[in-house]
C-alpha cells in the first residue's frame, strides 16, 4: 500500500507542477534571459584563473563569455532549483498535514515530493545544460549536466530546508534570494573568488563544491569527484534536516 | 464510546484557551459545540483530530476519523475528482468502492457537474462541499466537523442536515462547532465553550 500511496502522491504533485504553466515557461525563459544578456555583454577576451579545487600551478583558459555562461548556467540551475522546492514543500502544508490526518504517513508525503523534485532537477539540469552548449560549446557535456544536477541537489536541498522552517512565502523567497545572491550568484564567480580577501568564507558556501565541480567538468579534462562528493555530503546534510523539520511539523498525535 | 475527552487544557503564552475538557459521544448522537470568536472551538476539534499536540488530557477514539476543516483545504490545481482519488488512497479504500461513495456524495450534494473542475476555478459553496465530502468519504464511525456549511446554499444547508440524520442511523458520533443557537433542535446535545469551559 505505501508504494501505492508514493505512486499517487507523486502523479499527483507532478500534475500540480505541469498545470502552473507561468511557473512552467518561467523555468524555461529564465536561463535563456541569462544566457542573452551573457551573448550581448561579454567580450571574446581570455581570461585565466585559478580553481581552489585544482593545484597551484593549474591555469584554466577561457574567455570570459564562455566562463560567464558556464557562471550563469550554475547560478540560473540552483536559483531555479531551489524556488521549485520551496513551492514544493511550503506551499500546501496545511493540506499534507491534512493527508497525514487521513492516513498518509509523513515519510510517503516526503518521499513523493523527494522523487518530483529530484525529476525537475535532473529536467532543469538537463535543459540548462543543452542550452548552455548551444551558446557556448562546452568540451564535456554530459559532466557538465552532472555538474549542474548537484548545484539543484545541494540548493534544491537548501530549499526544501528553507520551506520546512519558514511558514510565510514571501519570507522564504527573500531567504532563498538571500542566499543564492551571495553565494551562487556573486562570490562563486571563479573571477570574483581567484581575488578574494577571504577565501575561507567562500568555501563554506554550499554552491562551492558545485560550482568547482560544473566549472571543472565543463572546461577541464582535470577530475572532479572530491569536489562532487563533498557537494553531496553538502546537499546530504541539507536533505536530512529538512526531512526531520517537516516529519516533525507533519506527525500527528 | 466513540470518544472520550478527558482534563483537556491548552495554552498560547499565558492565554488558557481550553481549560479541563471532559466529554464523551456516544455512536450515533449529533453533538454541537457554540462559543464566541476566538473561544477555542477550532483548537478543541483540531485536538481531537490530532492535529493540535503539546497540550494537557487526554482523548480516546474509537474508531475511524472524518474531519472537515473550517477553512476548505484543497488543492488548488487538483480536481474535484482528483481529490475524491487521492484521499481514497490516504484512507485505504478501493478503488471500486471509493468511486461508488464518490459518486453518491457528488450526486447527493449536487457538484457532478464540477468534478474535472480544478478547484481554483470553483466557488467558495463548492470548495466546501468537496472539503466536507473528502470527511464522509471513507464513512467513519467519527465526523468532526468545524462549521462546515459556510458558503452553502439553503439547499445544500438542508441537504447537509439530510445527510447527518442519515449518518447518525448508522451509529455514526457527530461533533459539529456551530454559532448558529437556531440548530439547537436538531442536536442531541449542545454544548457552550465560554472562558476555556465547557458549559
């Protein structure tokens, strides 16, 4: 009976998520709008750095719109990422808790909305990641979809934290905001980071190991496993929170 | 006994909302329970429901448990049927059975019409009907129901009433919050919640 209930559950939140079609052509239009304004304001120029996950003596070479659209496509996977399972997670709490009620178990809840969230970021990772080579041809493409698949783990992880703790939308969409401005968004930039006063902080950001693994697979023959297992245990550590804080605000007496 | 309350006490802060509550309901009585705004009778049902924890007594039931929120909670991009599916499965009925009850609650409260409707296009009368139907669905030997015909028709309201009597036959426990005092005859008991007390 619980794969049963796992089974509808899942259909049924899939169905929920198809028919919001905004939400839908919003995650289509939003990396296409990035990867746009990247095509018309980034120069051809090369521009070597460093990556804190390589040794010392590694230079990546490549011009600034080709890192800028591998930047924007990590930024854009884990801002998407991350608002889906928010929604996901926050939005009919009070009808779940409902369910539960009624007979679901807290755990088929969590685990229909685990498997839909973790088929929107394999779709997102996918569909960034073909767009990203259409604009700039990446030299690894299935790593790199890889690559972006664990920035919408560890973020999409982070969201469903986010959505578990905080009860208002607009408070948890500031929250999320927040944090992937900083992090994904701005101190990640491999440009920025190479610079930084305080490399430190960076580190413990939860899109650094993402954002070295997606830069590394994309441009690099270099491997990127370290960095792709320290995101998971990132992302694992997220995940497990969230699922104790919405077990906890859905168990019934 | 259906349910047996027994000392149930429930703060916020320093405001005592429910102060040792004692009931019982026997199968197949129609019980009601007024109070102003704010008395507590939402918390009450949401304690029996289980829905409410960390407060003092404790409830016994026995038996299967239909709730029907004051507020609707729907899904809002789900259907009318959709809803009928998925709450079938949360209480375990099959699927032959769970289209049968379906399908004489939506006759019996007349929103066929409405049943590949998304909710989001519905009016507040038929949101209600589906959130009070989803609490009949499984026919539980327990219904709490928190004000449950706002938004009815005068149709629907007797409707509403028509369906009670016949559950009540079956053995069926009521409870219902109400503010209307004009429903005292048709309950078998009426409680008042003043002050945390049940009077």
């Amino acid at each position: 009976m619980t794969g049963n209930k796992i089974i509808i559950s899942l259909s049924m939140i899939l169905r929920m998520l198809v028919r919001q079609k905004i939400v839908i052509i919003l995650l289509l239009i939003i990396p296409a709008f990035f990867f746009t304004i990247v095509e018309f304001t980034t120069s051809n120029r090369l521009l070597p750095f460093q990556l804190a996950s390589l040794d010392d003596d590694v230079f990546i070479n490549i011009s600034e719109k080709g890192i800028s659209f591998i930047f924007f496509a990590v930024a854009s996977t884990g801002f998407l990422v991350s608002f889906l399972a928010l929604n996901l997670i926050q939005k009919n709490n009070e009808i779940n808790r409902r369910l539960v009620i009624c007979g679901y178990h807290p755990i088929e809840l969590l685990t229909s909305i685990l498997l839909s969230l973790l088929l929107a970021i394999l779709l997102i990772a996918l569909y960034v990641g073909l767009l990203t080579h259409i604009f700039y041809p990446i030299d690894h493409p299935g790593r790199f979809i890889l690559g972006l698949a664990l920035i919408g783990f560890v973020y999409g992880s982070y969201g469903l934290v986010v959505g578990s703790l905080i009860k208002g939308e607009l408070e948890g969409i500031l929250i999320i905001v927040l944090l992937v401005n900083i992090d994904v968004g701005w101190l990640q930039n491999p440009l920025f980071y190479a610079e930084a006063q305080n490399q430190l902080i960076i580190k413990f950001l939860p899109a650094y190991f993402p954002s070295q693994t997606a830069i590394i697979t994309a441009v690099t023959n270099y491997s990127a496993t370290a960095a792709a297992m320290s995101g998971i245990v990132y992302g694992l550590v997220f995940l497990i929170s969230s699922m104790l804080f919405f077990f906890f605000k859905m168990r019934t007496k | 006994m259906i349910l047996e309350l027994e000392h149930i006490a429930k703060s916020f802060g320093k405001n005592k909302v429910l102060r040792d509550i004692s009931f019982q309901l026997e199968a197949g009585t129609l019980t009601g329970i007024v109070g102003e705004n704010g008395s507590g009778k939402s918390v009450l049902m949401e304690i029996i429901v289980g829905v409410r924890r960390a407060y003092q007594g404790t409830v016994k039931i026995n038996g299967s448990i239909g709730y029907c929120p004051q507020k609707a909670m729907l899904f809002p991009h789900l259907t009318v049927g959709e809803h009928f599916n998925y709450f079938s499965v949360a209480y375990g009925i099959d699927s032959r059975q769970s289209k049968k009850r379906a399908e004489e609650l939506l006759l019996h409260f007349n929103f066929k019409k409405y049943r590949e409707e998304k909710i989001i296009n519905l009016s507040g009368g038929t949101q209600q009907k589906l959130n009070l139907s989803i609490a009949l669905l499984h026919e539980p030997s327990l219904l709490i129901l928190d004000e449950p015909y706002n938004g009815f028709d005068w149709d629907t309201y007797q409707r509403f009433w028509e369906y009670t009597g016949h559950l009540k036959k079956r053995g069926c426990a009521i409870l219902i919050v109400t503010h209307l005092l004009s429903e005292k005859e048709r309950l078998d008991r009426m409680y008042e919640l003043e002050n945390g007390i049940l009077l």
